[in-house]
C-alpha cells in the first residue's frame, strides 16, 4: 500500500523551540506518523534562538536562492536542514535574516510584539507553499500549527489554487489560544495580500466586530480542523458554524489525541476519494 503523504508546517517544534504547549505537541508528532506509515516533510522558520551548531543545520543549496515578494518587496529564502533526534527524519528550516535573525520569537526582550509580525507571516507562508513545490512532493495532507501558519489554507484556495501539487490535499489547521500574537489589523491586511490578492480577499480573517482573526480565517479555509488545547474556546462563532459544516477534531488528552489523529486523516482521505 502506497504510504500517504503528511506535510506538517509549523511555527514552533521541540527541540529546536523549548517550552510551549505548541512545541511540546508538534514534537510528538513526526515519529507517530511514521510508525503509522506516512511518509513525512515538516517546515518551521530558523528563528534566531535555534542553536545552528547544535542542531547541527546546514543550508540546503537545490532549494534555497528563491525570493519571496510581500508587499512588492523581495525578501530572500534561505533553507537549511537538520536531522530530528531519535528518528529517521529531517526538518526544514526557512531562514531570512530581515525576519528570523533576531534571537526571540514573535516579542523583544520587553515582550512587545515585533511590528513586522505579519510581514513574517506572509512570507513564511508562502515560502512554506513554494518550498513544497520545489520539493516536487504532493503532500496529501498539510498539517498547520499556529497562527504563523494561519495564512498557508487561505493561500492554498486562492493564489495557488490551480497548483497541481496541491490538488488532492487536505488542509488542517490546529488551533491553539493565542491567535494573533499582537498584530497589528492594518499591517496584516495590506501585508498579506499576495500576487493579485486585495485587502478585500481577506475579509475572512475579520471577526464579527471588525477585528483581526487569524484562527477565523485559517479554519474558513481549512478542510478539517483540530482542536490543540484545552484552553481553546469553542464557543467562538466561527468555532460553532465550522463544527457544523467542517470536518474537526475535538481537543482530547494526549494519551487519546494521537490515536485520534489517525483515525480523524483516515477519514478526511476517504472524504477526499470519495468527492
């Protein structure tokens, strides 16, 4: 039986990120899958806290040299590569010295959140997309996990959706509680409108005051959706209309929630076979 296809995306994964929630969870993810039989990709940014020599990366030069436009400026993408401990796995890294040079994440030593926070998303995003396309590896399933990530299903249906890599995937988007990480609404709107794509396009991610969303337009977007935490609220309106109209999975402890996995991507491939 051909092995299927998991493209796990990711803004924050153990060992390489410590502490977290997010990064906890994620870490447990690639040796599961692959004893369960999927073949894996995973892609995270090279933030400026991940030890190069310790983790010991290198740049990939097959696939690096790409720039990515944001807001008609071209950033460079670097990819470097490391193996993940204990397995048979690699992680790929999307490095830019403009964006993940800095030695924090998403906050300055006074945890204020960076202002270029949504530039970063944009072309993360969208690197991770062209990334996979350099691969050349149709993914079956595409995985995301936190708002970084958020921007890769609204991509996917719209700037890349006559893509033939990307024809028969599945977008998931996991929700965990911080959703925006104090981005700024105006910056994220006129920054994430990529190629042909207006202020407009993204009403998606505005809540029902006008807000910034990042979850509301991801799970718009998204197949399926996962629930990451406990601490998500699921009362949230656009929480309640995707349980009715999305395939999602609720939040469950860890002893249940991988096992749950399996069962939840068996049924969104048969979905998709089906259509």
């Amino acid at each position: 039986m051909e092995k299927k296809r998991l493209l796990i995306v990711t803004q924050e994964m153990d060992p390489y990120t410590e502490g977290g929630e997010l990064a906890d969870l994620v870490a447990k993810l690639p040796k599961f899958f692959q004893d369960n039989g999927y073949e894996l990709r995973i892609l995270m940014p090279r933030y400026g806290v991940v030890n190069e020599r310790r983790h010991r990366l290198h740049e990939v030069v097959r696939l690096s040299g790409m720039n990515i436009i944001v807001d008609d400026d071209d950033y460079p993408l670097i990819i470097k590569v490391a193996s993940l401990p204990n397995s048979r796995l690699q992680v790929y890294f999307l490095d830019n010295e403009d964006f993940f040079k800095r030695k924090q994440i998403f906050e300055d030593d006074k945890g204020v959140p960076f202002e270029d926070n949504p530039d970063r998303a944009a072309f993360f995003c969208k690197g991770a997309i062209e990334t996979v396309k350099k691969f050349g590896w149709p993914p079956d399933i595409i995985m995301c996990h936190g708002w970084l990530t958020s921007l890769i299903p609204f991509y996917l249906k719209t700037t890349y959706k006559n893509e033939p890599l990307f024809a028969n995937a599945s977008v998931v988007y996991s929700v965990y509680p911080n959703e925006n990480a104090g981005l700024g609404a105006d910056r994220f709107f006129s920054k994430a409108a990529i190629n042909n794509l207006s202020e407009a396009d993204l009403a998606a991610y505005k809540d029902a005051d006008g807000n910034l969303s990042m979850h509301k337009g991801a799970c718009t977007y998204a197949d399926g959706i996962i629930i990451g935490s406990e601490s998500v609220d699921t009362n949230v309106d656009y929480l309640s209309v995707a349980q009715d109209n999305k395939a999602m999975l609720p939040w469950k402890d860890e002893a249940e929630m991988l096992p749950a996995y399996l069962d939840y991507f068996r049924s969104l491939l048969e979905a998709e076979v089906s259509q």
